[in-house]
C-alpha cells in the first residue's frame, strides 16, 4: 500500500471509533498490490469469540468496500494467485467462507461445519480446504490443563482428505445483494471437513474404583466417564446408562461438568476391569 499505518487507521475509522477494541490493524495486500484487505475494530463478544470490520482498499487506499454487514471471526485472508479472488472466514449465523470478486464486485459463500480448517487457493478458481493441523494437534494433546498427563482415554484423531471447492460453480450474487445474505448462504454449498475418529492413545489405566475416584485432581466427572465408557470400561457404560435413566425419568438435562456422585452418589465399582 502506498501509506503506512497511522494513515490507515485514519482512513479505517471510518468503520467506527477505536475507544472500545483498539486501533490494531491487519492488511492482507493482494499478490499484485493492487489491493487489499484490511482487519480493523477486533472485539471479543465473548470468551475466544472475536468480530472484526474488514474493509477493500484500492492502490491509493481508499476504500472499495465495507462488506457491511459481515464481520470476520479470523483476521485472515487468502488471495488467488491472480489477485482476483478474497476469501476471509465469517459467520453470518453459521460458519463459512466469504469469497469476494473483488473485480467483477460479486461474492459466494462456501458453508462450513466448524471453524477447524484452513484455506487458500491452489490456482486462479481452486479453493483448498485443509483441518487446520495446529486444531488436530490440540485435539490429540494427551497434557491437562495445569500440566501432568491425563489420566482417563484420550481418544485419537487424524485429518480427514483435503476438499478441493471450483470457485466457478458458486452461486456468485452481485455486490448490491449483501443485503440478502441468508439466500446466498442457502445456496451454498457445505464442505464436510470434520476430524476423523481414530481409536485412543494407548492407556494402561487404572478404570475408576468407585463414582468418586479422583482423575487427575478432580473427583469422575460426566466427561470422564463418557471417555472411559467409550474405551471399553463396562462398568463406566453400566453407570452412564444409570445416569442418562435417571435424568430422563426426572426430566433433567446432565451436564458434562458434574461430578458422577451428584447423580449417582457414592458408589464403588461392581464390574472388574477388562470383564
């Protein structure tokens, strides 16, 4: 861009006042440099969950467009090779990909089921999306938190194949349709990238002595019997199966975070390990 970034902020305020999130700014020039995208006025609605303004400048930094009224949840932008093509990940009430035709002034969405992958573009109308590899890893991290090892299953994963989208078939809208974003969202097409479920990482135990046996600090908890029962420990599956009756004789919904002896009280175990 021709101007640095105090200029640039000047011009971006016009997305609204820096007082409440800051003036940080993050540009995305395309490969030409004839354009690019600009992150502005990150706020974070809530925990881990940010919004932010992004914005189309031209070669002079002026503003080509405000995207209004999408906001992204990553400051991310991938161009295509040919600097036609933006793709900034946003969620209009559900996830997805924004793609900008940033010469012919239309745009397509490509659907998404999570927020756990990658993407960028393999030639002038391929878009790549990849798990994120930094999601896998977090995913198969047998650490707590606080730090030691967990002491109860930790189930495996590994990526699902690549997907692999032609931006040509998209249902492109014209720039002046922003406003009608749910029927472009509709007509977009979902690309199913979910983890894939590989067994467990190996576990020797010990499988809880009772319902208030202590896992890493914590007296057995929901989620702990639910990775245990999901392992093979049949006396977790017998208590589970207890739990989810009781709970829906009583009409209560169970959450994960509760300790198993609110629900079942104190209990030891009645099935040897590995019956």
């Amino acid at each position: 861009m021709s101007f640095g970034l105090v200029r640039l902020r000047k011009v971006l305020e016009a997305r609204g006042s820096y007082e409440q999130c800051g003036d940080g700014v993050d540009v995305f020039p395309a490969p030409d440099g004839s354009r690019a995208i600009a992150f502005s006025h990150g706020w974070e609605v809530t925990m881990m969950n940010w919004s932010y303004c992004f914005t189309l400048l031209n070669l002079g930094g002026r503003i080509e467009d405000l995207y209004e009224p999408l906001r992204a949840v990553h400051p991310i932008c991938e161009w295509s090779p040919d600097s036609g093509l933006a793709a900034v990940p946003v969620a209009p009430g559900e996830e997805a990909l924004f793609i900008a035709d940033v010469k012919a002034r239309r745009f397509a969405f490509v659907r998404l089921p999570n927020r756990q992958c990658r993407h960028r573009f393999d030639g002038p109308r391929r878009l790549r999306l990849e798990f994120d590899p930094d999601q896998l890893a977090a995913m198969n991290a047998q650490a707590v938190f606080g730090g030691g090892k967990a002491q109860f299953p930790v189930e495996r994963f590994r990526a699902p194949a690549p997907q692999v989208v032609d931006v040509k078939q998209l249902d492109w809208q014209p720039a002046g349709a922003m406003k009608a974003l749910k029927k472009a969202l509709a007509a977009a097409p979902l690309v199913e990238l979910a983890a894939v479920r590989d067994g467990f990482h190996p576990f020797t135990g010990p499988y809880p002595a009772s319902t208030t046996a202590s896992i890493n600090g914590r007296k057995l908890e929901v989620w702990h019997l639910l990775a245990f029962a999901r392992h093979g420990d049949r006396q977790a599956q017998a208590w589970l199966d207890e739990l989810e009756k009781r709970a829906k004789q009583k009409g209560v919904e169970i959450s994960p975070w509760e300790q198993v002896s609110r629900y079942l009280g104190k209990r030891k175990r009645e099935i040897a390990p590995g019956t």
